[in-house]
C-alpha cells in the first residue's frame, strides 16, 4: 500500500518528463493539490516540473505551452469554488473545456486536477495530505495515461 491510500497504484513513470500546472488562485487549496500531485510523482520515478498559473481559467494555455515544449503529459491544478456570482460557473466550464482542448490537440495527456466544489470545506478534505489527495489522483490518472500512450506508439 501506498502513502495515498489502497486504491492508488503507483505505477513506474521512469523515463516520463511530466508538468504539473498549478493555480496559484485558491493558494490555501491549490498547494495541497501540488504536494499531492508531487509525491506521487517523486514515489513513481518521473522527471516534473512544477509550474504556476495565475488563475485555474489560465490553466490551459500554460499546459499547452509546456506540452510544446516537450513535456510528456500536465497534471493540471486548481480550485473553483462557487460565489455570489456565475463566475463560477463560467471558469469551472471553460478550463474543463479548454484542457481538453488542449489534450486533443496535442495528443498528450492533461490530467483534471480541477476540484469543482459549492463549498471551500469541500475542496480542503479533497486536496489534504494522504488517501483521496485529488492531486495525487490526478498525477497517477496522467502518468497510467502517458504510459498507455507510450504503449500504443
């Protein structure tokens, strides 16, 4: 069993050059989610870099230029939590849509790692430390997807 619990193989990315993209909007949430993400990285043997956006709507952009430049997959970071507003709405969807775009277009995989939630308590118990750690799910979602890639040819 791993550190993140029974459910979360850690599978050998040996040979992975893999970009985490995290948000720094939501810091207080986001970084949780980027410890989660890179631990299970360093457990799985991958090369990373970590990466910062400004917001979770500039999330694809930032991924789709460090795919360009070589990176084998993202693991994409951040939190939307609902407001007064339908800003919420608006980012939640748009960065869904966008890093899919992105994931398409490049062939390259672009792990979700966006928690999506109506209240902060919510986002806090999904990116703390240990079993059901989002940005650990998400880092071990883009390695399986980068390494079935690979298999494919």
């Amino acid at each position: 069993m791993s550190e993140f619990g029974p459910a979360l193989e850690v599978r050998d990315a040996t040979g992975l050059n893999l970009a985490v993209v995290r948000s720094r909007y939501n810091e207080h949430i986001t970084s949780g989610l980027a410890a989660g993400a890179v631990g299970y990285l360093d457990q799985a043997g991958a090369i990373y870099r970590v990466y910062e956006a400004p917001g979770t709507f500039e999330l694809p952009l930032v991924s789709q230029k460090v795919l360009d430049a070589g990176h084998d997959g993202v693991v994409a970071l951040g939190a939307v939590i609902d407001g007064e507003t339908d800003h919420y709405e608006h980012v939640a969807h748009r960065a869904s849509e966008g890093l899919m775009r992105v994931m398409l277009d490049t062939g390259k995989p672009v792990a979700f790692g966006v928690l999506t939630v109506r209240q902060e308590k919510h986002a806090l118990v999904r990116s703390q430390a240990g079993p059901g750690n989002k940005g650990a799910e998400a880092a071990a979602a883009v390695v399986e997807t980068a390494l079935l890639l690979r298999d494919l040819g």
